[in-house]
C-alpha cells in the first residue's frame, strides 16, 4: 500500500511572508494535492525574539486569500498537534528527545560560557569558521550532574563525528556528500529551554509523519545534520525538495530593499492574489509544454516537482505585471469592478458612470494603480500640446484638424442623444459625407475631449461618460488651442 504524502508549510512569525516563502507554501501544497495528500500548517515560534505580533495573522491570511488551505494546523487539528512549536516546547516534546539522544550518545550537555566560545575558531577548506571542539562531551557523569545542580546555564549539543564523510539524497540536486568536520556539533536545545530550528523540524516532521521536506536551497548545507538526527533516532528520512534562490532582475537574492518581496508587497501594488500565486509557481518549475497561464487546480494536475530546477530563479517583475494583465482580461466585469471601484473612486470624485469606465480600462491596465493614470483625465482636460493634433498614420495635421472640429462643433451642440451609438453614428455620417477616412475624424476629436495620446476608449466613448456639456465645451477648447497656435 503506497503511504500517504504528507507535505508542511512551516513559517516562522517574523512579519510578511516573503516571496520565497510563498512559494515553498505552493510547492509543498502543490505535491501534496497532487498525489492526494494532506498539507500541514505548522507555526515555527521558537526564536521569540524575532516573533513579530500579527505576524500569524499574515500567515493565516496569505494562505487562505492564495487558495493553499491547510488539512491540519492550529486551527484544524489532525490528531498529530499542537501544531505551534512553542505550545510543543511547553510540552516538554523536543526536550524528551534531546534527552533520548544524550542517553544513545548522540547529544551532549554542553556548559560553555560566550567568551570560550568565541575563541573556536578553525579554518576548514580555506574558510576561518567557529566550530564546537567537544570539550563538554569528555565531562564526566558527576561533572555533569553538579553543574545541573547548582542551575549552570547549558545548551544540548549533537555529537556530530569529525572523520569521513556524509552523504545525503536531494530529489532535485541528487546525491551530496559533506566533509563531517565541517558539520560542527551544533546546538538542538538551547539555554532558554527552546529548541534550535533544526531540531525542533526533524522531531516534528517525523511525530507529524511528514513525507516530503519543501524548504529553499540556503538549508541544503544544514540538511546531513538532519539526517544524522534522524539516522541517530532510527527514524524514516522524508524525500527532500530543495528549492532553487529567487533572485531579482540583476541576479541578486530578492531582498525587501525591492519593494517586491513579499505577498502583501505584491497585494498593495495592485496584482491579483491568483496571478502572484501562478507566476511564483513558475519561479522554479517549468511545464513540459511550457504553459504560463494556470489555476490554482491546473497546477494542482500539473505540478511535477521533478521539474524544478537547479538554477536560479528571476523575480521577472515586468512578467508578472503582464501576467496580471491577463488575468484581469479573463476576469468577470462584475468582480473586476469591486476591486477596481475603490481605485476609480480616488482618482474621479465627479459623477461619472464608474462601471462603464471600469470596463473601458480592463483589459488595458496591468496593475490596478494604472487606473488613475489612465482615467484622469475624465476629471480634468489635461494641458496638451496642438502637436498631438498632427498624426501621420491618420494622416492629420493641426489645419485638417481644426477643420474638422469646427464643422463637428455645431452638430455635436445640437445632439441630443449622447449615448456612444448615437455619437458614433452621428460622426460616421459627416466622415462618410466629406469622404474621409474614420480615424481622420476621430483622431482630432478623441484628442480634444481627451487630452492625451492614449486613452482606454474612442473619442465617442469618452463622450458618452462626460456628456454634452463637457464634450462641447473641450472641443471648444481645442479649436481655441489650435487657432492660437
């Protein structure tokens, strides 16, 4: 019977969820329901002082507003919790196996003050590095119990060899072995009864049956001493997924100094919670036919971690924006107006009909803050050069056009019916009448109602939301402009 993939996000509570964070929450989700699989959420605390208040409220967020909703967390207990370490430390569970280990001579007490330390230093493969010299493992047994007596701070330290070597399995960069001297005996439970992020994940992933460990690439160095804990335990080694660094557009690791590191960055900027979670699925991952746009459930049946790559991946923001993009072409008109209502409202405080605005700009914005740039000038007839007047494509010039918006002036004063069908009929008949081609009409009057050379609607369109008074009147303005001249 094939066993169950079990797969865990396990985030640590220091503040917004960085990118690569995000997606190492994807993939573990991704491999889990693809192989019908449960994924964990469990709540990494135990360096408190890095824990930030309503850092676990991001988290919860993040995943749920992302489609990655947990089978098992804080929240919804599977038998296997407490799903937060710092409720699994007051439980005595992680120092219950320090000690399991200290008995098998795998872990050692160790009583050494700051100072002493500092002075291990050792140069290992041409790199000066602090490595522990075992001098607490050779206290003897009365040693030991005298100094818990008498209250002297301790850490537990695993009891790494230092001759030969390790090797371990990576699903996606093979087979690596390490010099153990380079594995230092590190620290399991430290001074103020927590334990060390690496011993606190090899016990839990184990108690919670985990199958595969998703992490970032920056823990493959760590990933021997895992293994010795768990060879040391006589546990099960999960599959590891090591996921490759995330870079910016100049090759260097996406910090926050970008602006766009982290989800909720991405969320203010103005990009959709599926489009960010479809481009991160691709920081890494490539399809076999090399498909870009997916659902959350398509690259549930996609998603084969054996793609993931070794090499770099490239926050390429200019992508994702395109990215974005399409996702709000293919978005319903009724949901795109929610979220883009707010924008509009900022950026137009008069009574316009923003609905039919929001359906000028959908599929012409990328992010929603491209809003106001685009549809200012609604509001207010921008300044604007007569030069925009002149277009070689359309064939117009400054005289051709103040010709045209003075024989339109008097007829547009008179309509009544300012709908766009109206308009536009209105304006087909004189093109059709002098003879001319569609946009040498429409290119000067777009123009003067608008202000601008690019517009997210036609010049009948733009008529209609502003209606005859405020049509007139900038056409007025731009015969005014183009006599002027």
């Amino acid at each position: 019977m094939a066993v169950k993939i079990r797969t865990r996000y396990a985030p640590s509570p220091t503040g917004r969820m960085h990118v690569g964070n995000l997606r190492t929450a994807l993939y573990a989700y991704l491999i889990a329901k693809h192989a019908g699989g449960d994924f964990i959420l469990r709540i990494e605390d135990t360096d408190q002082e890095r824990y930030v208040e309503g850092a676990v409220d991001i988290i919860y967020h993040t995943l749920e507003s992302t489609g990655l909703r947990h089978d098992e967390g804080p929240d919804r207990d599977g038998g296997v919790g407490p799903y937060v370490q710092s409720e699994r430390q007051k439980a005595g569970i992680y120092m219950k196996y320090a000690r399991e280990l200290i008995d098998k001579g795998q872990a050692y007490y160790c009583f050494c003050d700051k100072e002493r330390l500092a002075t291990l230093t050792q140069t290992v493969a041409g790199k000066e590095i602090n490595v522990y010299d075992k001098h607490c493992l050779h206290l003897s047994k009365e040693e030991i119990e005298a100094n818990l007596a008498s209250g002297k701070p301790y850490v537990i330290r695993q009891n790494n060899p230092t001759e030969g070597t390790t090797t371990f399995h990576d699903d996606i960069y093979g087979d690596i072995t390490v010099d153990n001297a380079e594995l230092d005996d590190m620290i399991l439970i430290k001074s103020d009864g927590f334990p060390t992020y690496n011993f606190a994940n090899v016990v839990d992933d184990h108690l919670m049956g985990i199958t595969h460990v998703v992490r970032g690439n920056e823990y493959l160095s760590s990933s021997p001493k895992y293994n010795r804990l768990y060879e040391a335990f006589g546990w099960e080694i999960p599959e590891y997924v090591h996921c490759p660094l995330i870079t910016d557009e100049n090759h260097q690791k996406l910090a926050k100094r970008s602006g766009h590191s982290s989800y909720e960055d991405l969320i203010e900027q103005g990009f959709l919670p599926e489009a960010i979670v479809n481009f991160v699925a691709l920081l890494g991952w490539c399809p076999e036919d090399n498909k870009e746009i997916f659902t959350l459930e398509e690259l549930v049946q996609k998603f084969d971690y054996h793609h993931i790559s070794k090499s770099p991946a490239v926050f390429d923001y200019t992508k994702l924006k395109w990215m974005n993009g399409e996702y709000f072409k293919a978005m319903d008109e009724e949901r795109f107006y929610e979220m883009a209502e707010p924008y509009l409202k900022q950026a137009l405080t008069k009574d316009f009909d923003l609905r039919k605005i929001a359906s000028m700009v959908k599929t012409r914005i990328e992010v929603f803050p491209d809003i106001a740039e685009m549809v200012d000038f609604f509001e207010k007839l921008p300044e604007y050069d007569v030069e925009m007047y002149t277009h070689k494509k359309m064939k117009t010039d400054r005289q051709s056009s103040l010709e045209v918006l003075k024989e339109l002036l008097p007829v547009l004063e008179t309509q009544t019916d300012y709908s766009n069908d109206a308009l536009y009929q209105t304006i087909s008949a004189y093109v059709e009448k002098k003879g001319y081609k569609n946009g040498y009409v429409m290119w000067p009057v777009r123009t003067a109602v608008s202000g601008k050379q690019m517009t997210p609607a036609g010049a009948t369109q733009i008529m209609e939301i502003l209606g005859r008074d405020e049509s007139v009147a900038r056409i007025r303005e731009g015969i005014r402009k183009l006599e002027s001249d």
